[in-house]
C-alpha cells in the first residue's frame, strides 16, 4: 500500500507540479480580477503638535496655508477602498521638526486599516509661520452710522464687554491703535441693543487683518440711548447801548452755523427757543476792525440739553464793524430852504452849491448822496443886500454836519434904491 501511493505521487512528477502551478496562477488571477488594487484620493485635517511648546518660548505660529488640511493618494484593494472616507485618515505636523523655512512635514495614516493600506507619494510639508509673540488690551471704543430717524439723535453709547485682549504676532498687534464696536442706526427713533463685531484700525485709520490674531472676544454688545432733538437758532445778545469804542459800532453780527441741533428730554427742549450767547463772551473791548471769534456755547445751555449730531458746540462768530469817518458833499442850493424871510423881500443864493462836512459811519456816509441831503437857511430880520448865513442840514440821527455857511441875495419886492450889502 505505501508503495502504491509513493508510485502515486511520484508518477508523472512533473506534469503534477505543473497543474499545481497553473492553479495557484489561475486563483491569483481570479483574485486579481475580483479585487484588485486600486489608488484614490484623500483629504485630512492637519493636527498641529508640540504648539504650547513654542508659544512657552514666547514665539506664535500661524499657518501660512489657506487650510489645515493635506489632500493624498493611497492605494488599496478594492474591497478595502470601497470602505474608506477622509475620517479614516489621520494628519499631523510635528512642530518640532519645522526647517528654517518655516516647512513642517506631515505625517499621514490610515487609522482603520494601517497594514493594508498604502500612502503614496512623497512627504507632504505644512507652511506655517513663525515669529515673536505679543499680547496687548485695548479698550473698545463705541460709535454709530447712519442718521437716526428726523427729530431724534444719539444720546450715549455703552459696549459690553468693553475691553478686549490680544495675541498674536507682534507685527500685527503693534498695528492696533484703536478698537471700534459700530452700531447702524439708521431712521431709528428707539433705544437699540445689537451684536457687533469690532474692528481694528491702525493709527491711520486702516482696517487692520486680525486672522492671525487669538481674540478674547469676537462679538460685543453695543446699547444706544437715543434722545429727542430739535433745531434752534444761535443769537447774539447785543447790548443796549454800544460799549464799544465811540468811532466803531458794529454794523451786524452774524453767526456760522445760524443753527444748531439740541437734545435732551421733551420737557426740557419745549424751554428752549433759541441758543443766546451773551456779548461779554465775544470779548470784544478793543476792536477796531472786521472780526471772527469762537465760542463753546455749551455753558450757555439749559440743564439737561446738549448739543446734538457730530458738528460740536462751537461756534464761529462774525462781527462786522463800521467806524466813524468824515466826507464833504456839495450839496445842491435847490436842496435847501430859505426859511423866515420878510413878505416885502426875496432872496436867492449866490453860489449853486454849499459845501458841507458831514461825520458819520463809513456805510451810512458811503451810502448817502448830496443830491438827497436837505436843509434851510434863516433870513430872519435880513434887510437887502448880501449876507452869509448859516446853514442847517436835515441829517440822521447818527449823522452830524459841520460849520457851514453860504451867501444869500435879499431884496425888496419893490426896491427903492437900497443897496445894503452885508457880508
């Protein structure tokens, strides 16, 4: 019997290594045609290690990379591929390994299926940058746009937090100058209370990009309490009698703007009716000449109201003078009068016209024509013959003529040969 099944394997030898072989070669094929391996594409999100041991040297790093992420090519058999997802891989970037140039390789693994599961390609690198840390808190400033609602403005502005820290690169941080937290009120008439984001500017008043930057906060609350508003004019409360200099008055007094916006209460804005700055403030005792002056009316507000909108309470004030001078005007003898003659005379001037210096104010003088000036002359108790009588000008009140005089012809109605004469 052992010699039979020894006879059996032995016989034909070869032939049976043969059909061994082609059938292990057949079943390989069979395989490879069933399942056979494949290669796809992959994408991880990146873990960064070793990061709290940069930042205790006082260093930051930010990734230079759009994302945290690695996209690769692993290969599989099928069966197995068919069972994979982007979560069955695992990245990460030792930061202890980063190179002069800021490159961290990346470390790629297949958490499901380690040994049978092949990543492909060559080593995969992560940008990232490094550079000097600094921390910083700045104080959040609260501000408005838009125009609030016709007859109502801003009355205060609260933000909740109102301090934020900072940490980053020192590049950036030290770009910060001010912090602001905007509400839009826009045709609002009613308190608000609204999320916002706050910006950074620089002291140039540039957005600055706070990516890279650790925020301790990203939203604050901004309250706005906003107060009724109404228009009214800004007046100069001119003295009764001029306290200035006897040769200057002032010829109007004009204010820039003429009005402004106050807020507060309704009780309290239906008391006010105009903005009064009284004449003491433009301290005016010795001007002689055109003025402009600036006054804070904010004193000259009634408690409880303030000035509205952005403009301020300051006020630019225009004072517009006139000074005393003197012109000489031929004034016409058709212009004047001879008052008080006897009814057995008559008279008439010897000259045409009469001159006359008459003190005044430069607008009133330059304004003022000798054809429009008249007056009278008294011939009272004037016999015939010629006399040098004095002349009286109908002027202003603020107009004053000098000595004048001219000569008047008398004589009778009748003469009888009389040829008085007195000059």
């Amino acid at each position: 019997m052992k010699d039979k099944l020894i006879k059996f394997l032995t016989n034909n030898i070869g032939l049976k290594i043969l059909a061994l072989l082609l059938a292990v070669i057949l079943w390989t094929v069979v395989v490879s045609v069933d399942n056979p391996m494949e290669k796809r594409n992959f994408t991880a999100t990146i873990t960064l290690e070793n990061q709290d041991a940069l930042s205790a040297q006082g260093k930051y790093v930010s990734v230079a990379d759009s994302s945290l992420s690695v996209s690769f090519k692993v290969r599989a058999k099928r069966s197995i591929m068919d069972r994979l997802s982007n979560s069955d891989f695992v990245a990460t970037a030792d930061l202890a390994y980063i190179d002069e140039d800021g490159n961290v390789p990346i470390r790629i693994s297949c958490i499901s299926y380690p040994s049978t599961v092949y990543i492909l390609g060559a080593t995969h690198y992560l940008k990232v940058e490094v550079g000097e840390k600094r921390a910083n808190k700045f104080v959040i400033k609260g501000e408005t746009t838009g125009a609030p609602a016709e007859g109502y403005d801003v009355d205060d502005i609260s933000v909740e937090p109102n301090v934020v820290s900072v940490e980053g690169p020192e590049s950036v941080v030290s770009k910060i100058a001010t912090v602001v937290a905007t509400a839009d009120v826009d045709g609002l008439g009613a308190n608000i209370n609204e999320n916002v984001v706050p910006k950074f500017f620089d002291k140039k008043g540039r957005e600055v990009n706070t990516t890279k930057l650790r925020l301790s906060v990203t939203t604050v609350k901004v309250r706005v309490t906003m107060a009724s508003v109404k228009k009214v004019p800004v007046v100069v409360e001119l003295p009764k009698k001029s306290i200035l200099d006897g040769d200057v008055d002032i010829r109007e007094i004009t204010t820039k703007p003429e009005q402004l916006s106050v807020r507060g209460d309704a009780k309290a804005l239906n008391k006010v009716s105009k903005i009064s700055i009284p004449f003491s403030a433009l301290n005016l005792n010795d001007i002689t000449k055109d003025t402009t002056t600036t006054v804070d009316v904010t004193s000259f507000l009634p408690e409880g109201v303030s000035i509205a909108g952005t403009k301020g309470a300051k006020v630019e004030i225009y004072i517009d003078v006139r000074t005393m001078e003197e012109k000489t005007f031929e004034i016409p003898v058709e212009n004047l009068n001879i008052q008080n003659l006897p009814e057995d005379m008559k008279a008439e001037f010897r000259d045409k016209t009469v001159s006359v210096t008459i003190q005044g104010y430069d607008d009133q003088l330059n304004s003022l024509s000798a054809d429009e000036i008249t007056g009278s002359v008294d011939a009272s108790g004037l016999t015939g013959g010629k006399h040098r009588v004095e002349v009286v000008l109908n002027l202003d009140e603020d107009l004053s003529a000098g000595s004048a005089t001219t000569v008047i012809i008398v004589t009778e109605n009748n003469p009888k040969g009389n040829n008085n004469e007195e000059e």
